[in-house]
C-alpha cells in the first residue's frame, strides 16, 4: 500500500510540474504586434467614440434612453470627439524629425 501511495504522489508531482511548465514558460521569441504611435491609438479611440454615437442614437430612437441622459451623454461624447480629432490634427501637422548624420 505505501508504494501504490508513493507512485501516487509522483504522478501528481509530475502533472503539476508539466503543468506549471506550461503555464509559465515563455518562448525565446514574442511576436507583441506591431508597434502603436500616439496618432494610431488616438484614431482607434475616436472609431471607439464614433460608434458609441451611434448606439447612443439608435438606443434613443428607441425609447430606451430618457432625453436629459441622452443630451448630456451625446455632449460628452461630442466633446470627446472634437478633442481627439484636434489631437490627431495636430500630430499629423507636426513635422516629422528627421534623424541626424553623424559627423565626420
């Protein structure tokens, strides 16, 4: 019986090793995505904004939003808006740096 035991608890040692392993090793090499600039994320914020303009529009044809709730949020919403589209302006306006030569 104390060997039936022991081969037991090498099994569940091992199952929890191989587990452990797993869930925790990581390969020598991530692909993490390409790499966002401020002007990527902020037009993904705005098609985030614009769209809950548009849910926001249809759950008020609806009937679903009262019109105080739908007023305020449309404005704030509308205000989101218009301070990301100047931030994107302004990015895009920038100048673009260009690197420097190494002197000789």
């Amino acid at each position: 019986m104390s060997q039936w035991f022991t081969f037991e608890n090498a099994c569940c040692a091992l199952f929890t090793m191989a587990a452990l392993f797993y869930v925790f090793y990581l390969p020598g090499s991530l692909y993490l995505g390409p790499v966002k600039t401020r002007a990527a994320y902020l037009r993904e914020r705005k098609d985030v904004v614009y769209e809950n303009l548009r849910d926001l529009n249809f759950e008020y044809k609806a009937g679903k939003v009262p019109d105080a709730d739908y007023q305020s949020l449309k404005t704030s919403l509308q205000d989101e808006a218009a301070t990301l589209l100047a931030e994107i302006a302004r990015l895009e306006s920038a100048p673009v740096p260009t690197p420097r030569k190494a002197r000789s």
